[in-house]
C-alpha cells in the first residue's frame, strides 16, 4: 500500500519501506529515556486496565464506581469483561447481577416475520435484552485507542441507558399481568 506525500507539489508516492524507514528514524530520535517511560506509562496503563477487568468479572459494582472506572479500559477490555463474565454463567452487563439461565444452543435465530436470520452469538452472554442493548450502547461511547495515549485525549462523558434488573422483574411483570387477567376474568363473571 503506498501513500501520497502532500508535501510535495507534484505528489509523490512513498512506499510502503520508506514508511517503516521513517518511523525507525522518528524512534531513534527519541532519547533511551523517553523509550523508557513510554514503556512504563504503556505498562502502567494495561495493568490498571486489567486489574479493572479482574474487578469487574466476578462481583457486581456501584454505578458510579463503574463509571470511574471505565476511563482505564478500552472496548477491547470492555469485551473481556462481556466474556469472562458469560464464562461464568452471569450476564455480560457490569451493572446486572443475575444468573444466566436458559441459554439457547443454537447460534441462529430465524424470524419468519421478517424472513431474517439473526446469529445470536452475542446475545447469549446477556441475561434479556435490555442488558444487551444497555451493554453495547455503553461500548459504542468507549473509545478504541490505546490506553497509553489517553492523555493526548478528551474523555467523552459516558451515559447509560436506564437498567432493568433482569430476568426476576421480567418475571415479576408478567406474574403481575396474569393476576390482572385473573382478577378480570372473576369480576367479568
């Protein structure tokens, strides 16, 4: 793959070799210091980074808690956690606390509705739809660079959506309508 030099007015190509030239030139210039710290600065981050994953596999956290301690990971950690937590049969949301029960076998999903075939690999690590939805609207706002450059960065302020507890008041809801439909049958008669 070549790039344009822009330069130059009569654009010329580079290739791709004098790409990486330049950028062993640009790590050259850079002090044995400065590599260092680099270094350490990128270390420091992706162990802040994982400790905050290990938090986040295994117990259910504070709101705000879990807010503060989303500007130390990245969507790809933010994955880590959706996964390790499905492992371990709880739903992939930081914020939920149940149990994943019922998951399906199957990878696909077909609607006859819509004549549409979902894969719903994904979706399984999730106990109900609302953690899904809640989970990959809060992975959409993480930002994708690297944690060591995070400085050079305005953190965006991170929203969620508002959280169902899961499957229990799912539960709860539809107990409540079949005593409503109960109790309408008895006066209707």
């Amino acid at each position: 793959m070549a790039t344009i030099d822009s330069k130059s007015s009569n654009q010329t190509i580079k290739s791709p070799r004098s790409l990486r030239s330049n950028k062993k030139n640009r790590i050259s210039k850079l002090s044995k210091e400065q590599l260092d710290t680099a270094l350490k600065k990128k270390r420091e981050c992706n162990r802040k980074a994982l400790k905050v994953v290990e938090e986040l596999i295994d117990q259910h956290i504070d709101q705000d808690l879990f807010l503060e301690k989303l500007k130390d990971i990245n969507q790809c950690h933010y994955d880590d956690i959706v996964d390790e937590r499905s492992i371990t049969k709880l739903c992939g949301y930081p914020l939920c606390k149940e149990f994943l029960t019922n998951v399906p076998v199957k990878q696909y999903y077909i609607s006859t509705a819509t004549n549409t075939v979902y894969d719903i690999t994904e979706r399984k690590k999730f106990c109900n739809n609302s953690c899904f939805k809640s989970s990959n609207y809060l992975k959409d706002q993480l930002l994708t660079s690297p944690l060591w450059l995070r400085d050079q960065e305005i953190l965006p302020k991170i929203k969620l959506l508002p959280h169902r507890s899961g499957v229990k008041q799912e539960n709860e809801t539809l107990e409540k309508l079949s005593l409503l439909t109960i109790e309408d049958s008895v006066v209707g008669k």
